[in-house]
C-alpha cells in the first residue's frame, strides 16, 4: 500500500510541475526585431522620445500589447537593470506559431540567431512615420541671412557741380547685405532683423564744363543700418512657401559720391562725404515671399524682399520750401538658416 501511494504521489508531482512549465512558457511570448535601427519608444506615440536603438534580429519579451504597439522587455544588462518600452507591430514579428489573443497551448520553442527578413504581409495601414519627421519646431529661432541687392534712388533733382545729372542717366547700384533676425511663431509670427544694406545708385552721363565735354561716372552709396519688423504666413506646415510684410527703419551709417571726370585727355577722381547733406533716420515698407526647407533642428531657405523707402532722405531743414527730395528703394534675394 505504501509504495503505491508514493509512486501515485511522484506522479502527480510530475504532471503539476509538466503544466506549470508549459503554462508559464506559454504567456511569456517572444518578439524579433525584422527592421534595421528599429526605435524603443518611452511611450505608443510616434513622438515620444526614443529610449533605444534596436538591432535587426534582436530578441524582445513581449508585456502587454496595445492595439499596434507591443511593450515590450530587454534582457537585463550586466547589473540586472530591465529596460522596457513600446514598439510599433510594424518592426517586429512574433516568434512560434502563437497567436496574441487567443488561448492556445503553446509548445517550447528555443531562439533562433537573427535570420533574412522574410515578406511582410501586405496590411490595409498607413506607412508608420518615424518620430524625427514630425519633430517639432521651437517658437524661437535665430535667423542668419544674406544676399545680394540691387539699390535705387528717386529724386527730383541732383547736380555736380553746376551741371544737373539727369533720371535717364540714373542705373541700379548692386552690392552684397547681411545681418540677424529673431523670428517668432509656426504658421503666422513675426521676424525681427537687423541687417546692412547699401542703397544708393550709379550715374553715367555726359556734360560740358566751361566748353569742355566731360565724361561722367558716379557712385552714390548710402550705408545703411536697417531693421524690418515683419509679420510672416506659412502657408502649410513643415516645409512651406511664405510671404511677408512690414515696415523698415533705417538709420544713415554713411553717404559718400565717389565720382570720375574725363575728357579725351585728362581723367580726375575724387569722393565727397554727403552723409551731413541727408538726414540720419530713413524709413519705409518691405513686402517679400519665399520657401522653407524644414530639416528637424533647423531650416534653410531663399526669399526675396523689395524695400520702399517713403521718407525723403535729403536734409531740407535750411530751406523748409524746397520740393527737392531723395528716396531710396532695393531689392533684395537672400539665403538664410534658422536654428
């Protein structure tokens, strides 16, 4: 009696401890990584901040699934330390013929190494898109720009001398500008710069000064400080075309005529200092448009302004009755990074 009650007790002993096994290794369900550089994620969301790199063929314990996100455990590191987290069901695949789910008895199965990617199934779900294509852009941000412009000047009168230099002989004076802004906001904000520009023009005419017919080539290049207040409309988010308007105000840095006469036989150069026949403070409008290239951290771009100066530049204040006047105007393309 005695030795069938303890092989009875042994057996029983055998298929408690069978079940509990296979029971156990049943819920502990194993995931491989099939994707290069797959993303551990300290959260289901797309945007939430990465926690780990993850190598292709990489074997991960299966927690909990949440719709398509699986979280998931690494093995512990040499400290014991368990790192857990979510995966998008797109960069993984579960191992054996188990289904997540379902009650099914599961059968002992052992890791493979990482083995060839095999076919994912076509599934009726949008392409997942990785987090650093949606990072989002700082209310902030410190703009570099230059470029070139293209100066002008309207007046009703100018002279050299006695001699009157005509409109006609007036051309557009070229030259690079640069400087620093501050912009605020995402789809409409506003943009701050300081920048330098030259304005000014050139003059090509011909004149007679006592009887003698002279050659004229001039420069009149204003030197100026200006700082655009802007608003600015994106006109999608991201990457966008944009456009811009505002007002300007300038302040006179300096204001030289750089002039050469010639004759058939002589040619005289010389350069006047005008900034004390202008006034220090010039103002006016700025309209402009352009393109953005978000690239996560920062943004590139090209735009293109046209400045319109409204303030009569020319110091009148002796002759209060004068109608004379200069006005400045340019136009401007630039390249820029914000960051």
């Amino acid at each position: 009696m005695y030795k069938h009650t303890t092989f009875f007790l042994l057996l029983c002993l055998i298929l408690v401890f069978g079940i509990s096994s296979s029971w156990i290794h049943a819920q502990t369900k194993k995931l491989r990584v099939v994707e290069e550089s797959a993303k551990l994620l300290l959260k289901p969301d797309p945007e939430s901040q990465v926690v780990r790199m993850l190598p292709l063929g990489a074997i991960l314990e299966l927690d909990i699934q949440e719709d398509e996100w699986y979280r998931v455990k690494l093995p512990p590191d040499q400290k014991g330390f368990v790192i857990s987290g979510y995966i998008h069901s797109q960069y993984v695949e579960v191992l054996g013929d188990e289904v997540l789910g379902e009650e099914k008895t599961a059968k002992p199965q052992v890791e493979s190494p990482p083995r060839e990617k095999e076919p994912a199934p076509i599934q009726p779900k949008p392409p997942y898109q990785p987090p650093t294509v949606t990072k989002p852009q700082k209310a902030f941000q410190v703009k570099l720009m230059g470029g070139l412009g293209i100066a002008n000047l309207s007046f009703s009168d100018l002279s050299i001398g006695d001699q009157d230099i005509l409109e006609s002989a007036k051309k557009s004076l070229s030259g690079i500008f640069g400087g620093i802004g501050l912009s605020y906001g995402k789809a409409i904000g506003i943009q701050v710069n300081a920048l330098y520009m030259r304005k000014g023009a050139k003059f090509a005419d011909e004149a007679t000064i006592d009887g003698v017919q002279v050659d004229i080539d001039s420069n009149l290049n204003i030197d100026q400080l200006s700082i655009p207040i802007l608003i600015k409309y994106k006109l999608t988010p991201g990457s966008s075309p944009f456009i811009l308007a505002g007002g300007e105000i300038g302040f006179v840095l300096s204001a030289k005529l750089a002039y050469t006469l010639s004759t058939d036989t002589l040619s005289q150069s010389d350069e006047e200092d005008l900034k004390e026949d202008l006034k220090s403070m010039d103002y006016g409008l700025v309209f402009g448009a352009g393109y953005e290239a978000n690239l996560g951290g920062f943004c590139i771009g090209l735009e293109g302004r046209y400045h319109l100066g409204l303030q009569n530049i020319l110091d009148i204040s002796e002759d209060l009755d004068s109608d004379e006047y200069i006005k400045t105007s340019a136009a401007v393309i630039a390249c820029f990074i914000k960051f």
